[in-house]
C-alpha cells in the first residue's frame, strides 16, 4: 500500500488508475451479499413453512385417530343393535347357518363314454 492509512481513509484506491479492478471486486462483493441474503430469507421461509405443514399433520393425525375411534365404536355390534332397536329391528335369537355348496366335478370325455 503506497499511501498508508491516509491513503486509505481518502479512498484514492476508488480513483487512482487501476482502480476498474477495485470496483469490479467492490460490485463482485456486493452482489455475492445480496445473493446470500436472498438465499438466508429464503431458507427462513421455508423453515416457517415445514414447521406449519408439521403442525397441520400433527393435527390432521389427531383427527384421524378420532375418527378412526368413531368408526370402530360405530362398527361394534351393541352399538349396531341398539341403533336398530329404535327402528324395532331386533337381532334374531337363532344363530346364522352357514349353507356350503359343493360343485361337482365336470367328467372328462371317457368318463362320460363309460357310463
């Protein structure tokens, strides 16, 4: 540095005769710190974002699981059967029959020509 500190306080770097090279680098720096702070803002604002979409899950877990207790409540037989007897339908007092059907066996062609 040919002029010391007074030469550097009176900013000649800026105004001697190589100074292009100086404010390229000035202009450089500046637009690198404009770029990371538009990147820092949006990185923040996708933080705020995945912690609202966290929440929203939480919540819609929640209301899952409570409809999902509904619904089994709902499925259970008594609760069936009591929602029935309001219209007078009653469960019936003789078990269900389970009816098996078997299904012969097709006859192959000489089968059928022996009998």
């Amino acid at each position: 540095m040919k002029g010391g500190v007074y030469g550097l306080l009176k900013a000649k770097y800026l105004v001697d005769q190589g100074s292009m090279k100086n404010w390229r680098f000035i202009v450089f720096l500046i637009l690198i710190s404009i770029i990371m702070i538009a990147n820092s803002h949006n990185y923040e604002q996708k933080i705020f974002r995945i912690s609202a979409l966290e929440t929203e899950v939480k919540e819609l877990r929640s209301q899952f699981v409570d409809r999902r207790s509904e619904l089994m409540e709902l499925k259970m037989e008594s609760t069936i059967s009591k929602k029935m007897e309001e219209r007078e339908i009653f469960p019936s007092p003789v078990p269900p029959k389970k009816i098996r059907v078997v299904k012969e066996d097709e006859k192959g062609f000489f089968k059928k020509l022996w009998q």
